[in-house]
C-alpha cells in the first residue's frame, strides 16, 4: 500500500544577480579614478566578480566592490559602469557615473582695459580649477611688442590687477596663467594702449563774426597714436 506523505520542501532556484545601483567614484587625481559600489543581492548563486567598463569599453574586472582605474588623462572625461557576476549569469547594468580627471587649471580669460595716462587695468575670471583649488595668478607683461614677456607681479586668488606708472600713448601686452596643486594652466593674452595725455591751454576768442569762436589749445608731448580731437561743447552754462 501507500504510506503517509512525507513533509513537503520548497527551494528557489537561483538567478543571476540583481544590478548595482550606487557606482561612485571615491576619490579622484589627474591620472586615476577610484570606483566603489556595494554589493547587490546575489538572488542565490554567490557574486564571482564584477566587469569595469569605461565609455562603453570592458577596461578590467574586480573580484571586490572597488576599484582604481589608473593611467588615465589628465583633465579627460570619463563614463564608468559596472554587472555583477554569479554562477548564472551577469546582472543588469548598473547606474552610470561620469568624472572629469583632475589637472593643471584652464585657460584664463583676460581683458586689458585703458585707464589712464599711465594705467591698466586687468580683470579675468576663473578659469576650471579641475578639483585643485588656484593659489595663485602669474602676470607677465611686454613692451614693446616683441621685445618678450617678463614677470610683473604673482597675486593671490584674486581678479583684477592695475598696473601704474607706465608711459602715455604705449602699447603693453599681458599674459596671465592661473596655478594650482598640478602646476601652471596654459595662458592668455590682452593688449591695450594708454591714453595720451591731455590738450593744455584750451582758448576761446571770438571771431570778427558775431557768430564764430575759434577755439585752439596745446598739443600733447605724445602725439603718437593720436588719430583726432574730440571737442564738447555746452550750449548755455549749467545744462
């Protein structure tokens, strides 16, 4: 005959795992991205490993959850994912994280500005750090043009400069490079002129019309790169 049924017993078959969710990179330099994630559920076939892709491409394979991707260029972007693997199969494809690799700072953008007789004025902004904060601007200045660049002043983390004492109606180049924790960026040039000086002993006297003045005055010492006169006039005193 039959005996009794024996106790029942049910058991899941396993399943390749699930995908992992929080890729990070943990750390970055200008040559190497540091990657981590935590483990996903296996759904009941141990993780093997797990297989690295940067921007598409299988770079390496990992029997932790962290990785460091190394050799890689300096101020680059770079896309990483990550599966996971069991005894079944691959996981899904996990979130995706895009990092730019540390460097040297970018290129400053620099604008010379005529103030005076005798004065520029320099201002810029700040370039891309590219996670290394500027310590400092070099300037560098030239006159004539041509004759080189030498050294005008290093400053702190700042965005404008006036350089003085320089002479009337003269053309002065600048170049500026902007450093941090990886050296000095590329730099970036701006020129301008300084103003001429002033016309001295402006005079008015009327003509033997009733409807005529001439008006003559001194030139300056500099006249080069003069190209005219503007003269302004005030119909009525005050207005």
């Amino acid at each position: 005959g039959t005996g009794s049924q024996s106790p029942s017993n049910s058991i899941t078959t396993a399943n390749e795992p699930d995908a992992i969710t929080d890729l990070a990179v943990s750390a970055i330099t200008d040559t190497t991205a540091t990657l981590t994630w935590s483990e996903p559920n296996s759904n009941g076939s141990d993780i093997v490993d797990y297989t690295l892709y940067r921007d598409g491409v299988l770079i390496s394979t990992s029997a932790t959850t962290g990785f460091s991707d190394t050799g890689l260029i300096t101020q680059t972007s770079y896309d990483y994912t990550v599966y996971a693997r069991n005894n079944v199969g691959l996981s899904l494809i996990s979130n995706s994280v895009t990092q730019v690799t540390d460097g040297v700072p970018g290129v400053v953008s620099l604008t010379a500005t005529t103030a005076a007789i005798d004065q520029i004025n320099l201002t810029w902004t700040e370039p891309n750090n590219y996670n290394s904060a500027i310590t400092s601007y070099v300037i560098e200045r030239e006159s004539p043009t041509g004759g080189g660049f030498t050294t005008l002043i290093t400053l702190g983390s700042v965005l404008s400069y006036s350089d003085g004492s320089l002479a009337a109606v003269t053309e002065y180049n600048y170049r500026i490079t902007a450093v941090n924790g990886y050296g000095n960026g590329a730099t970036s040039t701006s020129s301008a002129i300084t103003l001429p000086a002033p016309p001295t002993n402006v005079v008015v006297t009327p003509n033997s019309s009733s409807s005529e003045l001439i008006v003559t005055w001194t030139t300056p010492t500099l006249t080069t790169g003069i190209t005219g006169y503007q003269i302004v006039r005030e119909d009525g005193i005050g207005t």
